[in-house]
C-alpha cells in the first residue's frame, strides 16, 4: 500500500494478525519478513477483504501505510461443499502445475462446522541478464545470463467452528500452511566479452577472457499455522469479549553454492581454473501466544465506550551455519578459509583440494529473541446526526531480548513505551456523499531479522546483510483526509489525500569504514547491508477510486473499475533529498467484468502499471523500472453447479529493468567517480491457468 515496503501494510484474517506474518523466512528471497502471501487463502474462501487506512486504538498499532483485513466466510455461510481442480500453465518454461481443494459446510458438533484443503503447485521461472560497465558510456566489461526458478507446493487448510455456549457465543478457527519449494539460481558470467584468437584448431572462437559458472540452489520447507478462540456474552455491564491466540512459524533451508571458474590463466577448456562449493543451513522457529480481552458499554443513545487490553509473547529461535565444503585453485587465485593453505598437484590438472569444514554457526546465528507486548486501549464513539466519530488511545509497550549464543556474543535488550491515539470524523453531506477525516499515530517496529546478530552472506543478490540489535522503533503521525460520492446501488467514486510523517525510519544502509563500504563476502563490487535508523522523513499521496455498473449507459451487466495513487515521499540522507527506497511514484489499475446472464457467461480483463522507483545508499544507487501487467479471465457456467474459468495472467510479459550505479567511496559516489555501472532486466513470461469447480 501507498507504494511502501509490505512491512508497512498490516495484514488480517478476521480481524487478527495473520499467521506466519511478521515472521519471515529469515531470507529477502522469500519474501519480505512482515508480509504474508495473501495468495495462499483461496478465493472461494474469502467473504470481502477490507482495505482500512487508518489506525484504530482497538486494533494493533503496526499499520503505518495501512491495513488489508482478510474477512473470510464462516460456518453460516455453506450447507454443502464444493470441490476445484485445475492446471496452470507457466509459458517461460513450458512448464505445467496443478491444484486441487475443497470445502465443506454444515452442522456438526452442536454448531456449525466449515472445513477446507488445498494443495497449489507454485512456480516462478525468471530469467535476469546483466550488462556491466566501467562506467555509463563505457566499453562493455562484463555480461551474466541467469536463470531462477523458484518451484513448490503450498498446502493450505482452514476451519472454523461456531456454536453458542451458555449465555454467549463461542468461535473456534485455524489455519495451517505447509510449504516445500526448491529455488535453482544457475548463471554463466562472461568478463571483457571481445574476440579472442582461437584456443583450438578450427573455427572455435571464445569470445572472453573468462568464463565463471554459478550454481546456487536452496530447498526450502515451512509451516505456519495458527489457533485462535473466542467466547462473547452479554450482561447487566454490557458485552465482554475474550481471544485466546496461539501461532507457530517453522523454516527449514538447506542452500549449497559451486562455482567454477575458466580461462583465468592461458590454459583452454576443459581445464578449470578455480572451484569453490559452500554450504549453508537456515532453521527458524517462531512460537507466539496472545489473549486479548475487551468490553463495550452503551453509555448514551450514540455514544459507546470500548476499552481492552491485549497481551503478546513471541519467541524465535534461530541456527544459521555454514561450512566451506571445497577449495581448489592455481595458486593465488583462490579466496581460502581462514587457517587453510593450498597445496599444488604435481603435473598438470587442478590443485589438491583443501578438504571441507564441520557446520559451525555464523557469527551471530545461534541466537533466540523474545518479545513481549502489553498494550491497554480505550476508545470512544458516537452519532450525532449527519456526523459520526471516534476516539481512542492505545499505549503499546514492548521489551525484546535477544541471546547470542555464538562465541563473542553478548545478552542483549531494549525496550519502548508508545502513545498511540487516534481520531476519525465522518460527516454526511447528502445520501450519497460524505467527508471524512483521520488523524493516527502507528509504529513500526524492527523485525526479528533486522535485529538479529547474524551475518547472512550473499543474502540480497551478491551482498551480504547482518542485523542490528540496537534499532529503535519506527513510528509515525497520519492524516487521511477524503471525499466519497455513492453511484447508484453499488458504485463508488472516492478521492483520499494522506501524510505521513515519520520519525526513526527504519532504512537498509551500508557498512563502512572511514567512509569506505565494507567490501561483501562475495568479494569488490559487493557490500555489507545493516538497517539502521536512517532519521525522520513524509511520504504523501493522492488516492482516485471508481468502481461502478455502467448502467447509466444502458449496461448493468457491466461493471469498471479504476484507481490511481500518486506517490511522493522525503527523507535526507549523506548525499542530501531523495525518496523512500524502492518506492514507485505512482501506481494505475483499470478493468472491467462483463455477465451474460442468459449463457451464465462472464468475462472480464485487469491493466495495472507502475511508476519507477529509486533506492540509494553508500555505495550503491539503483533506478527500477516495471513493465505493465494484464490479466483477463473467461468464466462459464455448466449445469446449475459446474463452473469452468480460464485466467491469463502478466500477458504482456512485464519487465523489471533496474540500473546500478556503484562506487568504491563516499567521496566517489559524490564525484561520480564510477566503481561500474550495470543494467539488468528480468522477466517471468505468462502463466494460464484453467479451473473447474463442483458445487454439491
């Protein structure tokens, strides 16, 4: 949302932080830690999804850009079942998957049951290419062609169970994950590709100086899955709510890395010059227990008190290690662990090999991190006419601890106190327009990965990352100010302006010594990345929504919808004024969904564009651009309960271009004095996907 980073964006399920969220991988490849895969929960599943922009003191404070509120059906909703199966079809490699799941609905148990499974095949095939430069404007130095397929299988289920017990009503739901995915990163690097005199007889050209080949493959499996109950009554003193929670995150990796290097001396193929093979291992375990209570009294005729307190413990345990498996070279050539030596074969051929090393922990990855939460809200509404409003406070206190077990490590704690009060005023003008106005403070704090002591080399591309234990949190004033104008029965169109002003932002910066960044694991041209507290800054934007019937032009059966936000943001860093990283300036979506209701035939199509984006920090300066996307769908009704649905998705085959700009120091970044200069464009083809669903 608002074209920040997903940490920004506060996901739900029923109102409750999503399961799994905010845990992460313990990896930036697979995903940013404090988002959630939406796409997991299938679309048959989900009732509405709510898209809240501002704060509430009844609901957690972790919502700086926002809140996507997933509402998903509940027991009341079946009397039966259906079944889905389909294929799915990934162009950019031929490559073919399946799903397949379920839902039943109905009585049971003394209530009402609702149960469902799913299995989803998961594939993403990317291909990336690299131009690197001494500078913009130079000779062509360097080109990497890669390939990356990420290809898994999800296996998600949900149930949920409701029944009234005693003088109130129970609610018991869960929700499980299960995720197996194998991530194949091959690429071929080819340095100073110019013609070279012929290594062989005949016409064998090798248009380079050397060949480096890369393979780095990572089997991944996870698990997440939450429990949550409820029990609701009323009495002499209103209504009382009480939520018990538990929710646990499990991440098992397993990542080898080989590379082999040629043509660095004068001897031809299939002679190698240098082979290197490193292992690493990655286990994650996430376990948090919350209780919330609330209550709410009628005090007036429109007015309403509200006031509850919700409690949070969240524990991770974490193993990072690695081992050097494989060392050999021609001597000075290779990069060596520390307290090896390399000896060389007699004769021609490769060097003895230095032999491998145990797992051990990386500096930093043996650790556990506890946080704890206790945060007491109140809050106020009332009507008074065409005017509604709402008030509350929230204060959120949070104490983490974090035990580095590696040696040199150290026990390690911080902790805060936040005020976070909010306002809220509807104002109806007419029967189909209103005003509204918020003003909220929200948080965000530091992930568990960004405060961890580990160093994870080759973590974000080439570059290493290791966290920062000492981060404060990040926390913001928000004002949302907005106009909506109802359209016939169902059609909206609204406008919403908002500001966010943040102090503490929470950036990925580089490491440096004397202002020199310090060089990454993967050797020059590669840094150190640490979040850090980069200082205060406002993002701000302009928000047009439409979605309505067309039916002033005679097409009821039409609908369209479009939205458009214009983005904008500030923050000062060593180099002076920029934007937020990584933040597009601007983001456009447009389609349309047709009925044919005689034939039980619908159609429908989706554009979505979006603005280019800018990231610096020392060292490196990234300009990203994206191509557009298109989507279209063609559904069918067979029989009263059959439907068959057909979806082309990223149709145009959308691009993601991004320029480097590297530098050695900070005064050379400020001179431009170019370290290299690369462009790389990636891109992942279209996807089809054809599904057929049984009601019964």
């Amino acid at each position: 949302m608002r074209g920040l980073d997903p940490a920004y964006t506060q996901i739900l399920i029923n109102g409750e932080p999503a399961p799994g969220s905010g845990s992460g991988s313990g990896a930036f490849g697979n995903g940013a830690e404090g988002s959630f895969f939406v796409d997991r929960i299938p679309a048959e599943l989900i009732e509405r999804m709510e898209v809240v922009r501002s704060a509430s003191a009844n609901r957690c404070g972790d919502a700086v850009a926002g809140a996507i509120n997933i509402v998903l059906r509940d027991s009341y909703w079946l009397d039966g079942g259906f079944v889905r199966g389909g294929v799915q079809y990934f162009q950019n490699d031929e490559n073919w998957g399946e799903l397949l799941g379920g839902v039943w609905g109905g009585e049971a148990l003394g209530g009402r049951v609702l149960v469902g499974l799913n299995v989803q095949d998961r594939h993403n095939p990317k291909d990336k290419f690299s131009s690197r430069f001494p500078a913009p404007g130079g000779a062509l130095a360097n080109i990497e062609d890669q390939n990356d397929v990420r290809d898994g299988t999800d296996y998600p289920g949900q149930f949920s169970y409701l029944a009234d017990i005693g003088p109130g009503a129970f609610s018991l739901s869960g929700f499980f994950v299960q995720t197996k995915r194998y991530e194949n990163e091959d690429s071929i690097e080819y340095s100073n590709p110019v013609p070279a005199t012929p290594i062989t007889p005949g016409a064998i050209r090798i248009p380079t100086r050397q060949i480096t080949l890369n393979d780095n493959d990572v089997a991944i499996e996870q698990q997440s899955w939450a429990l949550r109950g409820s029990y609701e009554w009323e009495w002499a003193a209103g209504e009382t709510e009480v939520r018990l929670g538990y929710a646990a995150f499990a991440n098992e990796e397993d990542e080898f890395e080989n590379e082999i290097d040629y043509l660095r001396d004068a001897s031809p193929f299939p002679e190698a010059d240098r082979f290197t093979a490193d292992r690493a291992r990655v286990s994650l375990n996430d376990a948090e227990l919350s209780f919330e209570v609330e209550h709410e009294i009628d005090v007036t005729d429109g007015l309403e008190l509200e006031f509850g307190v919700d409690f949070q413990t969240k524990e991770r345990d974490s193993l990072i290690a690695e081992t050097a498996r494989w060392r050999t070279g021609s001597s000075g050539v290779p990069s060596l662990p520390a307290g090896t030596t390399l000896t060389t074969a007699s004769g021609a051929g490769l060097p003895t090999p230095i032999p491998s090393r145990a797992f051990a922990a990386v500096p930093g990855g043996d650790t556990s991190i506890e946080r704890v939460r206790i945060d007491p809200w109140v809050m106020l509404q009332g009507e008074a006419g065409a005017l509604s409003w709402e008030a509350g406070l929230r204060y959120e206190t949070t104490d983490t601890d974090i035990a580095d077990r590696t040696v040199g490590g150290a026990a390690l704690s911080n902790s805060s106190e936040i005020l976070l009060p909010s306002a809220h005023l509807r104002f109806s003008l007419t029967d189909d327009d209103r005003v509204f106005a918020s003003l909220a403070r929200t948080v965000r704090r530091p992930s568990f990965l960004f405060i961890s002591p580990a160093l994870l080399e080759a973590e974000l591309g080439d570059n290493d990352f290791i966290g920062n234990p000492n981060l404060a949190p990040e926390t913001a004033w928000g004002l949302d100010l907005g106009y909506e104008r109802r359209l016939g029965r169902t059609g909206v169109f609204g406008v919403n302006l908002f500001l966010r002003d943040i102090t503490d932002l929470i950036e990925l910066s580089t490491q440096t010594v004397g202002g020199v960044p310090v060089v990454g694991s993967e050797g020059a041209g590669t840094f150190v990345y640490t979040p850090r507290n980069t200082g205060d800054g406002a993002v701000m934007g302009l928000e047009f929504d439409l979605s309505t019937p067309l039916t002033v032009l005679g097409m009821e059966n039409t609908g369209v919808f479009v939205n458009y936000s214009w983005l904008d943001s500030e923050v000062t860093d060593e180099f002076g004024d920029r934007s937020f990283n990584d933040q597009a300036e601007s983001v456009f979506n447009v389609g349309f969904i047709h009925d044919i209701p005689t034939t039980g035939t619908a159609f429908g199509a989706t554009y979505r564009a979006q603005g280019d984006a800018f990231s610096r920090v020392i060292g490196e300066e990234v300009r990203t651009s994206y191509g557009a996307d298109l989507e279209v769908f063609v559904e069918q009704e067979i029989g009263e309960r059959f439907v068959l649905r057909l979806v082309g998705s990223n149709l145009l085959d959308a691009t993601k271009d991004e320029a480097f700009d590297k530098f050695t120091t900070v005064a050379d970044q400020r001179g431009r004095s170019y370290d290299e200069y690369e462009l790389e464009t990636e891109s992942a083809g279209p996807v089809l996907q054809l599904i057929g669903r049984l009601a019964f």
